[in-house]
C-alpha cells in the first residue's frame, strides 16, 4: 500500500497571535503544518496539494471561510475541515455541518479541546487513505466486536474506534435508529483500558422523565414516595468504567443542566442528599437526531453539546453498506436457523438481490427482524422470494420484474443470431463484457449485480484483477 508517512494540516488563519498559538499547541503532533492568512492563499494551496486536514477560520480578510468549506463539499475534495470562528451562533455551526465540516469549534478553545479534534480528523484521513489503496480481493474485517459489517464505510469505523478507545475524550455517537449505536458504544468500552469495569447503558427515552434523575444519578431512602431505601444511580455504578447515554436527545433541558454539571466536575448527588460523590466515568452519548438542529430549535443545551461532542462519530445507515447487507443477512439466516432448528442453508439468487435493492429505514434491526420473521414462519433450504414478509413482499413485485427483463438482456447481450467461427471471442471476454454491462444496470452496485448473476462480489473482484493481467500482457 502507498501510503502518505506524514498528514499535512494547513491552517487558515489571518491573526498572528493565534498561528503562534497554533505552532505552539501543534508542535508536538506528529504532521507537516502549513499556513494560509487569506482565503486566496488557502484556495492556492488546495489546488496545488490538497491537505489531509484543513483547519479553516470563517473570518478572513478576503472572503468568508464558509466559501471554502462549500468548494470543498461541491468537488468531494478528500480532507477533513475542522471550523474555527468567533461566529459562535448556533446557525453558523449548523451551516458548517451541513457542508460536512468534521466538526466546530468556537473561539476561544481550549488547547486540550484542539489537539483532540486535529488528532482525531488526521487519524480519519489517515484511515481513509489506508482503505483507498484497500484492495477488494485482501479479506476485511468483517466483524468487530458486536458490530458486522466488510464495507468501506465500516472499515472505517473501526478504525476510528481503534484510535478514541484509549482516550478518555467524550464521543458523540450519530446515527439513523437500527444502526447499531448500542453496540458502537460497546466496542468503545471493550477496547479501551476500562474493558473489565462496568458498561453501564441508559436509555433516555425509554425511561419516564420524572425517574430520569434518579435513574443516573441514584437517590436516597425517603427522597420520593417510592423510594423505600437508597439506591445508586447508573453514574455511580460506572464508575472507573464507561456510561452510554443513549438517545440523550430525550433528556429534559433542566435535567441536561444537571447532566452538565456533572461532566465539567466529575461530581454527582443523588436525589435527597446534600452530598457530592466523586465519579470517575468516560461518557459515550448517542441520539438519532440531528444534535445541532435540536441545538437550534431549543431542545438541547448548546453547552452541553459542545462538551460532549469532542469524538464524533456518525454511523452509516445500511442503504449506504451494499455490501454488508449480504453479509449481515446470511449471518442472521445461520444463527436462527440452528436456534429455530430449521434447515436454511442460503438466500435465492432473486431473493438476494431484492434485499439489496430494498432501502432499509429501520436499518440492521429491520433487517434482523425481516430475517428472524423468515425462518420462524417458513420451512425449505433456500429462501425464496414468496417467503419475505411485509413490505418487502409488496417491494419485490415492484423490484423484480424490471430486474428480470434486465438479466434477460444481460444474457441476451452474449448471444447473436448469427455466428461464424470469425465472430467467436475468448470466453474471458464475453464474461468481462456481460458482468460490467451487469454492474451498469445496476448503476454500479457489484454487490447486486452479483446477486443478479448469482455469483458471489468476490468472484467479480477476483475476475476484475484478472482482467486486468490479461489486458496488460
């Protein structure tokens, strides 16, 4: 693999006195740094060698910064942009994520905050560079921890887990419901120092606000009407290990002030005591909202965000991992097939292919339970299309017939109506011709024309790099 041995970061910057702050904070850090002061030189700079990193003030004297942030959106240049402003409105940050800022800080910062943040987007890039010269036919990982998945995308996240398990750093876990953050959470906890103490997960929207505060930070005998004796909350019985607030979205704003106090000091007290309790605890939270919109719309402490959000992590729905859906799917038909003690052994080529092409807004979790549905209800050893339960089952009909008339032409493609011994052509040739017109029809997507062809995405990834010894022979 060619990979770079040093990141490059420039930081774009016109006041002086924070590039001395900057070199001073960053002389440690183990990447060639490069300065711009207007927004020309930054742009200059991007042309002639894009950065891994760009550390970008929107108050330039030339042109605001955020015009550079959407340059970079609109051509999908490969570099993480870390926004730093005075501007510290909710709007401004808003506007930069919608641009796919990595993430945004507010002057002034904290040097401990900055460092984490453009060690966290250089080890992103870093990540990302590596999985560029990943090449298809090398076995990825498939699963980590609880988490499944071979895709690029997923390699990536582990990556990303690997480098924020060791610290102590917040992380911020986004992402649709079904996606797996419970289990991201997890993976956090069982590889970092704190693997063999508590993991204590609470799920803010499933518990009743009124017990909320009690339910985290525990209460003692008498505090309310039901509470018959003390009791510790899910803070004190992490501690020295991790708590996961999940779906933190739903916590009251009073009870959000509380939960701040709490990660700026390290201290709790229960309800009905006068007391603070020191805790030791590394918070992972999670919401499968947009933070920053509920920022905006006054359903989230902006303080509060900007404390926990130091590791961000977004997971990616499963629409977005074609090639994990296959994976996940035949994963989920063995495990309940010897647990129902049914006789599955594989999906039908056609019935691959609609789940491929089904769009999953419950993401994994739908796809568990579309599973499990199949092998309790059904009896065979393939699983066949008139077995999908709903809607996938009103998907297929819409799904499939198209399809069909397009593996007609695919195969039709190979034949002629009239042939010589003239018109014959190595079979490699033919077999190129018929799977990369499979891969159009299927607007690139080799995990579903496979599924079409009915062969595996490995055997084209294999067949492509031997075409491509044949072409340069």
């Amino acid at each position: 693999m060619n990979i770079k041995s040093q990141m490059t970061l420039l930081i774009v910057e016109d006041s002086p006195t924070l590039m001395v702050a900057y070199q001073e904070y960053l002389r440690q850090e183990p990447c060639q740094v490069i300065y711009a002061e207007t927004g020309t030189e930054a742009m200059a700079q991007i042309e002639k060698k894009l950065p891994d990193v760009i550390l970008l003030d929107l108050g330039l004297p030339d042109m605001n910064g955020m015009e550079i942030l959407k340059h970079i959106n609109e051509y999908q240049l490969d570099c993480s942009v870390v926004v730093v402003t005075a501007q510290g409105s909710v709007e401004v940050a808003v506007e930069a994520m919608r641009y796919k800022a990595f993430d945004f800080i507010e002057k002034p910062f904290d040097g401990k905050r900055l460092i984490l943040t453009i060690r966290n987007a250089l080890l992103r890039e870093k990540s990302r560079r590596k999985l560029s010269d990943f090449d298809p036919i090398d076995e990825p990982q498939t699963q980590y921890y609880g988490l499944m998945g071979a895709s690029r995308s997923m390699q990536v996240l582990y990556q990303i887990i690997n480098n924020a398990a060791s610290s102590k750093a917040t992380v911020f876990i986004t992402g649709e419901s079904g996606t797996g953050k419970e289990l991201c959470a997890d993976a956090i906890h069982q590889q970092s120092p704190r693997k063999n103490k508590p993991f204590i997960a609470i799920n803010c929207a499933a518990i009743p606000r009124e017990l909320m505060e009690s339910e985290i930070f525990g209460h003692t005998k008498g505090a309310f009407t039901s509470a018959v004796s003390d009791r510790k909350g899910a803070a004190l019985l992490a501690h020295s290990g991790t708590l996961f607030l999940d779906e933190i979205g739903d916590m009251s704003l009073d009870l959000q002030s509380k939960l701040l106090r709490f990660v700026q000091t390290g201290t709790v007290q229960k309800v009905g005591d006068n007391k603070l309790e020191k805790v030791d605890v590394r918070f992972i939270c999670a919401t499968n909202r947009d933070p920053l919109i509920e920022v905006q719309e006054g359903r989230f402490r902006e303080d509060l965000y900007y404390r926990l959000h130091v590791i961000p992590i977004l997971l990616p729905p499963l629409r977005e991992r074609d090639d994990d859906i296959s994976l996940i799917a035949k994963h989920f038909l063995t495990k309940y097939t010897y647990e129902e003690n049914k006789s599955f052994k594989n999906f039908a080529p056609e019935t691959e292919a609609i789940l491929l092409s089904y769009h999953w807004p419950g993401n994994v979790r739908q796809l568990q339970n579309v599973i499990r549905n199949i092998v309790v209800l059904n009896d065979g050893v393939e699983v066949i299309p008139n077995m999908l339960p709903a809607p996938l089952n009103n998907w297929q009909n819409d799904y499939l017939s198209p399809h069909q008339s397009e593996t007609q032409t695919i195969v039709q493609s190979t034949k002629s109506t009239q042939f010589s011994p003239s018109h014959i052509r190595p079979l490699w040739q033919v077999e190129k011709e018929t799977i990369e017109h499979a891969i159009k029809l299927c607007e690139g997507n080799i995990s579903k024309a496979a599924a079409l062809l009915a062969i595996s995405a490995s055997t084209i990834y294999r067949k492509k790099k031997e075409w491509e010894g044949k072409l340069l022979k």
